[in-house]
C-alpha cells in the first residue's frame, strides 16, 4: 500500500495541485454523509470569520475583560456587522489612554475549548490579539497563553505558518514568502477549517476521474489518499502531523526541513522527511508534561500503545468524520477499550475513559482542559482539574540540555540529517555552548550548500554574544543565497552591535533593496545611520518602517529619541505616546517620554512613566539614574536619593550616579560620605563625569 502510494505523492506533485488544493466542498457532492458529520466536528471548524451564526460570546454586556497583570481592560465589540477587540488603560484621573482597536477578521479555534481572534494588516499579515474566549466553566474571557503577564505581545504576535498548518487548510502563499525565514504572509481568500485535503491529500485527480466515463473504482481509489489502507505507521503519521507537538515551551519541538514548503506534507508520506520531531532528554524532569497539542505524544508512552505491535492508533478510536459527545461518546470508547480488555469486575462502571484516561488541565494553556491520551493503570492523584497559574519560562527556568530526536525514532547517518540534530541543539537555546561546538564540527566536515544551516550557527553564536565570530557566517550565507532577506538583516543588525555602522548601513542598503516591503530591514536601516551619526537618513528609514507597519513600536519610539536629540519635542512627545498606545508595557518608551516631560517641567507626569518603566523592568538602573535627576529638578532629594542608592545596588559602576548621588549628598552636609562616590567616579569612562569628580575630591582636600 505505501509502495503504491508513492506513486500518488509523485503524481500530485508533479501535477501542481499541492498548493492549489481543489475545494473540498466539491467533495459533498458524492460524500454527503460524511461531509455533512464532518462539519460539526472541531476540526472543520477550526478557521473562519465571524459572523452572526457562529457566535457563541456575548459582545454586547459581559464582554470586558479587566487584566491585572498589564493593568489593561479589553472589551469585545460588534458595530455594523463587524467584531473588534479594545483594549485601553486608565491614567491617573480615571480617563482611558492607550486604546487600541483592532477589527476581528478571523477567528482560530472550534470553540470547543477555546476561540482566538485574528486580525489582517494591510500587508496580509495576521496578528493573534491578546484576549481569548475559553468553553470551560460555561465560557468565559481570558487572556491566550503566554499573555498573562505585566509584558507581552500585545496586537502583534504574528500567525506563523506553523499555526496555520494545524489550524486550517492550504493557504495560498505569495511568491517568496514560502522560504524558510519568511514573513508568513497569507493571500486572499483564506480557506476556512481544515478540509478535507489535510488527511486525503489533493482531491483534483480524484474528481477528475470521477467525472470521466470508463473510470475504473480502482483507479478511483489510487488517485485519493484513504489513511485506512496505509500501513500503521504513515496512517497515524496523518493524525500526528498535528497532533504529535512534544512541548510548546521553547526547545525546539521541531524543524521543517529546509528543502520543504510549509504546506507541502502530503499524507501517506514518511513525516519525517517533511519535519522532524524533538524532545527533552530523559531525565530531566520533563518526561510527565502534559500539554495541549501532545495527544499523540502522550498516548505513544502507553503500555496500550507499545505492546499493540502498531495495531492500536488514533483511528482505533477516532473517527475524525464524525467525533460522538456526551453519553454517546462514553458508549463508544467503552467499546473500544472492550476489544481487547474483555475481562475485569469494574466494567459495569461503564466509563473506562474516566480513569483511565481522564481529563487534566493542560500546563501551557492553562484555561483549557482536555482527555489525557496517556493510557494509565489507574488515575492519578489530586485535583487534575485545578486551575493553574500561567508559566513563564526565562533564561533562568528554561530548559537547559540535550535536545533528543523524537520522531522518526531513528534517522540514518547522511549530512543533512547531522545537521538537523545539531541545529536543534541551538535552536531556543536550549543546548547552546555544546550544539555551538557540534553545529560547528558538522558543517566543517560537510559543507553544506543550504544557506539556512550557516544562519543557524550564526545565530547561535550571535545569541552567545560571539559577534566577531557571527559576522563571517551570515556572509556565508548570503552569499550561498543572495535573497534570503533575513540573513541579510541579522548581518547588518550584528555589525551594528560589533560597532561596524558603515557596514551595517551598506548591508542593510542591499536588504532593503530586495525586500523594500520589509518594515523590521527599514527600522535596522534607520539603527545604523543612527549610529553612524547620520540623523536625517535615520529618520527616514524609520519613517519608512512605521509607514509600512505602523504598529511597529520599536521604531517610533526611536523615532522620538531622534526628534527630541534635534529640539523637536511635539513630535517626540507624539512618537513616545505612539509606541506606548502600542505596546503600553514598553518601558523605554516610558523612561523616554519621562525624560522628555522631565525636561520641559512636568515633574508630576515624568514620575508617572517613570514608574510604570520601573515596575515592567526594576532592575533598569540607567532609568533610576534618570528619576533620580527628574526628582532632584523637582526638590525631592530623599527620592532621588532613594533612586540613586538603588541603581547603584543594581550597577556599583554607573559612574554618573555616584557622581550625582555625591552632589546630593553635599547639598545635605554629608560631604564625608560623598567623598567614597566621588572615587568611584573618578574610574568612570566618560572624561566628563571623571574630570568633574576629580575637580569635587580637589575642592574637598583629597
């Protein structure tokens, strides 16, 4: 059967149709049935746009959501047929500030357990926004995972192609956008749910063949993909595409080969040669993680499983035409279970899956709760449905080790499957020092023609701060890819960094010319004549950036330094207020505009940004340095020197603030104890702050 089907995966091929899918509604004209059970199942109703009958939240009464964590308050509205999302803050006299509004185009999720909503740029982009409809407890709104915190994405996080392969049909990709490293970009119309070439492959031939007289069944048959006649492992291989994630903290869990397109796996092929699975080392307390997306991964670990010789899968007992709910369901997986466990005393409970296989909150999105695949003896312990609070995993608590092949179990010897298993080392960081040492070994031994492998040491060595040594592998891979814009841009930003400006702005110069839409290439252009010291080409780069995506707050917020570097304090102020009503969590943008209203004598305004900087980031000691000038301008020594005190716990070295801290504290009589400030500050680096604290220690006899 495999062997045959190969010659399918040939033919659609090399017929074109995997990326024009034909539309599968097509396929209700002769499997009406199964067409129409199919549609009330989750996966049908996986993607698509909101509309009246598909609505199951109430936007028009319980629909604001108050988020502690970023003090924001979001509110889901409909307004001439359309859905948005709001979310706004209050300012310290009750007003709303920070509002932003974002029209809901799609929405991500069956609503079985959860529903996101997507919104399209004008670029066809789509961006997830922040808050989330959950089905448990009789729904409620809650924030998407890795949102519950004082700092997060905000209207940005972008739907990668990795979320789309698992969440819809085909899309249609613009050309160039489908290479590795590419801005996942989506051409309209977008298919709605995952149809039904996600499990039987293209259905063009199919249909073909059905309308033409003298169409044998059996060639019928060969041209479609029926997962039943495949043998065990390419038949669950259908279900485990999607269904297989081994974590979805950073790891990696997988990496699709560079030579494939995003959506180019076609069922009835090996998995492995479209991506490839990877996992914790054993031993390291991760082995009982129970997560949202591992369904196949959990129930691979069951003694059901193992000792079934590939016979028990997911379609043992799943028909993914037709999911049974409720009392039919308990009658069904009890069935299934009784083929082979026909013997035991506790079968009259009639409900195996309740202890057997119960449902657990997931750790990742802790508001969803779902059937743990893991087939298990007996039911473990405690509350599985307590609630959790949301995990953020830092560079202190991320997973720091090997990074093990998973899925295939196995690979054999070749170059290109070495080089997979080294990068995953790399990749997220999670075996860095050691994957540096053994990505670098195996491109030396092998010289591959890839671009894509010499990026991925380069950023390797880039996030281990190796800059010198970054710089020659990024050259090496835009010269093997002249196109591939992203290495293009990483080059420029590393020889900014390495303090090459001229460099940077003529790489970048190459970047954008091959990318002029490229919004992130633009504002790196602008960083570079920045630091190069040319202010009017920086300011139109970054212009530039913010023309082509004007949610890109990095790039405003350096546009108001700029502006407020050259006197222009109107349009810094407004640059500052932009990238905070962006991304209000963005604390440079609030030290910034802090210093800004500092300057101008809103002290009271100032130690309001101020603040919010220091509670999203505490340990900023350049912007305690600069409250502490703000609340000195304005006569509040004791704060300032509260301020001073602890940018100097956070950095002994900031000379600036020993010298300031010591001026404070002559101002109060306490010469003696500045003299010790003004001797660190003697070693600073800047002439300035070195020569005037010399000058102090002269005055003061030391």
């Amino acid at each position: 059967m495999a062997v045959r089907f190969c010659c399918v995966v040939a033919l659609v091929l090399a017929s074109g149709l995997v990326r024009a899918q034909s539309d599968s509604k097509a396929c209700a004209g002769c499997h009406k049935a199964i067409w129409e059970a199919y549609q009330r199942t989750g996966m049908a109703r996986s993607f698509y746009r909101p509309t009246p009958n598909n609505t199951v939240e109430d936007y028009t009464k319980k629909n604001t959501f108050y988020h502690k964590a970023s003090d924001s308050y979001f509110t889901m509205l409909e307004r001439g047929g359309r859905y948005y999302q709001r979310r706004y803050q209050l300012d310290s006299d009750g007003r709303q500030t920070n509002v932003m509004e974002k029209r809901i185009d799609f929405i991500m999720g069956s609503g079985n357990h959860s529903r996101a909503y997507l919104h399209r740029t004008e670029r066809n982009t789509l961006v997830e926004l922040p808050l989330a409809w959950y089905a448990e407890k009789g729904g409620y709104w809650g924030m998407n995972p890795g949102y519950d915190r004082a700092n997060h994405e905000g209207f940005r996080r972008p739907i990668t192609y990795d979320c789309m392969f698992c969440h819809n049909a085909y899309p249609q990709i613009p050309a160039g956008h489908e290479k590795p490293f590419s801005e996942p970009v989506y051409a309209q119309p977008l298919p709605e749910g995952i149809d039904c070439a996600r499990c039987h492959g293209s259905g063009g031939e199919h249909m073909r063949l059905a309308k033409t007289a003298g169409t044998t069944a059996e060639q019928l048959r060969r041209a479609i993909v029926n997962p039943a006649r495949l043998n065990g492992d390419r038949q669950m291989e259908v279900c485990m595409q999607c269904h297989l994630e081994s974590t979805s903290f950073p790891l990696p869990n997988a990496i699709q080969r560079y030579e494939r397109g995003p959506f180019s796996y076609q069922p009835g092929e090996e998995l492995g040669a479209f991506i490839l699975n990877f996992d914790h080392a054993a031993g390291q307390g991760r082995g009982k993680k129970f997560e949202i997306v591992n369904a196949a991964y959990r129930l691979r670990r069951s003694a059901c499983f193992l000792k079934s010789n590939g016979k028990l899968g997911c379609s043992t007992c799943h028909n993914p035409h037709d999911i049974p709910r409720g009392l039919a369901a308990v009658k069904h997986y009890d069935a299934v279970c009784q083929q082979c466990h026909q013997k035991g005393l506790h079968f009259s409970s009639g409900d195996c899956i309740s202890c057997h296989m119960p449902k657990r909150r997931t750790e990742d999105v802790v508001h969803v709760v779902v059937t743990d695949h893991y087939i298990q003896r007996r039911k473990p312990s405690g509350d599985l449905l307590a609630d959790l609070e949301e995990r953020h995993e830092t560079d202190a608590t991320a997973y720091r080790g090997e990074v093990v092949l998973y899925y295939p179990k196995t690979l054999p010897r070749t170059p290109e499957n070495d080089l997979y298993v080294a990068l995953a080392q790399v990749i997220q960081k999670s075996n860095l020092m050691a994957g540096i040492e053994q990505l670098t070994a195996v491109i030396t031994r092998y010289r591959p023609e890839r671009a894509e492998y010499y990026f991925g040491l380069a950023e390797a060595l880039r996030e281990n701060g190796q800059l010198e040594k970054a710089l020659p592998r990024y050259e090496e891979a835009v010269r093997r890819d002249p196109n591939f814009v992203v290495a293009w841009q990483k080059l420029g930003m590393t020889q900014r960094r390495a303090g090459n400006a001229g460099e940077a702005v003529e790489v970048l110069k190459r970047a954008v010319g091959r990318a002029p839409d490229n919004a992130t290439t633009w504002h790196e252009l602008g960083l570079s004549y920045r630091a190069q010291g040319n202010t009017l080409e920086a300011i139109a780069a970054l212009e530039k950036a913010v023309k082509l995506d004007p949610d890109l707050a990095e790039a405003w917020n350096n546009l108001g330094i700029l502006w407020f570097a050259g006197g222009e304090v109107a349009r810094a102020d407004a640059a500052f207020r932009e990238a905070i009503r962006i991304q209000p969590d963005y604390a440079d943008a609030h030290g910034n505009l802090g210093n800004l209203l500092a300057a101008g004598g809103d002290f009271k305004a100032a130690g309001e940004h101020f603040e919010i900087a220091l509670r999203l980031r505490p340990d900023d000691a350049a912007t305690r340095y600069n409250y502490a000038m703000a609340l000195g301008r304005a006569g509040r020594i004791d704060e300032a020197q509260r301020q001073l005190e602890e940018a100097l716990r956070i950095d002994a070295n900031l000379g600036d603030a020993h010298l300031l801290l010591a001026k404070l504290l002559m101002a109060k009589g306490q010469a003696v104890a500045a003299v010790p400030h003004l001797q660190k500050a003697t070693g600073d680096a800047d002439a300035g702050v070195r020569d005037e604290a010399r000058e102090m220690l002269r005055r003061l006899g030391k």
